[in-house]
C-alpha cells in the first residue's frame, strides 16, 4: 500500500484544492531533508544502521545524505565532540544555507555523556542552537528515526517569516553568528 504525504488544512472540491503558501512550502520542506551527517563515533554506526534495508530512513524523505554543507538544511550530530572539533563544527552550520535544523544525537553530542572531561564539549548546544536532542547512548535506529520525524514536525510548521524575526536574530547573535 502506497502512503502519500497528509495535504496541509485547505479547501477542496472536484478537481482543486486550495491551501496557504505557507503550507504548502513547508509540507515540501518537512518531506524533503537534505541531511549532512556530522558522525564521530558509535552514534554514527547507529545512524549507518538507521540507513539500512532494515529500518530505512529514506521512507521520510531523508535519503539524500549530503556531505556538503552547502546544499544541506538538517545538521545531524552523531558522537563525541571533541572541543578542537567545536570551530569545525560552527563553520559547517554557518556554511549551510538558511533554513536549516540540527538534530543532537546521542548523549555525547548532547551533554558530552560519560566523557566529563577537559577535551570533550559538554554539549553541542555551548557552539550552535539545536531543535531536537535525541537521548541515548548510543540510541536506536528507531529514536534516530523519531528524532526525524520530530524534525519534520518542525518543518512543517515553521513559519517562512521566522528565520527573518528579530528573535532567530537575536538567538544567532547568543551563537556569535552572523
């Protein structure tokens, strides 16, 4: 049985259907993520199995993994950051065109999980603004994939004015991005 996306609220009759720019930009957007994995240590074999026959990510539109920050829009960090990582890391989320969303995957990218020590970043969030943390270490494909689709929720109702309010603005310049 083929499942297609749920159409945005509109109106519809015999041969139409009307909807909202808006809706309509953001049910594109939310079913086609262009995502870059930034993968360290286990989390990134976790996501490897995340793309596999099994649980197959490419059901949610996510099958297209870039390796470019340039043409990505959904930053997935997967492991251990070490803190000379950080700068690496900021320059890859300010390369990515706008809009763009990042997923924090496992405890290390999260809060720098068992690793309390002087090299590692205690959390990715200390560096660049992340949407959606999923917990674990290292979490199941099946967290990974709910991570998405949390992502997706995102999406799709994300406001094409938001990444132009003063409070996106404000929340970059807490960053130090421009």
């Amino acid at each position: 049985m083929i499942e297609f996306a749920k159409a945005p609220d509109g109106y519809s009759g015999k041969g139409f259907f009307v909807t909202s720019f808006e809706k309509a930009i953001g049910l594109a957007r939310k079913n086609s993520l262009w995502p870059l994995p930034f993968a360290t240590s286990c989390c990134g074999i976790e996501f490897m199995a995340t793309m596999g026959a099994t649980y197959d990510l490419a059901r949610f539109g996510s099958e297209r993994l870039s390796f470019s920050p340039r043409q990505s829009d959904l930053l997935m960090v997967m492991g251990t950051i070490a803190k000379k990582m950080g700068p690496v890391l900021k320059e890859v989320y300010i390369q990515m065109a706008e809009p763009k969303w990042v997923l924090s995957v496992g405890a290390c990218a999260s809060s720098g999980g068992i690793f309390d020590t002087y090299s590692v970043l205690q959390g990715i969030d200390r560096i660049i603004p992340v949407d959606v943390y999923v917990p674990g270490c290292p979490p199941r494909p099946e967290q990974i994939i709910d991570g998405i689709l949390k992502i997706q929720e995102l999406v799709g109702k994300e406001s094409l004015r938001r990444r132009h309010s003063p409070e996106y603005e404000a929340l970059l310049n807490q960053y130090d991005i421009e």
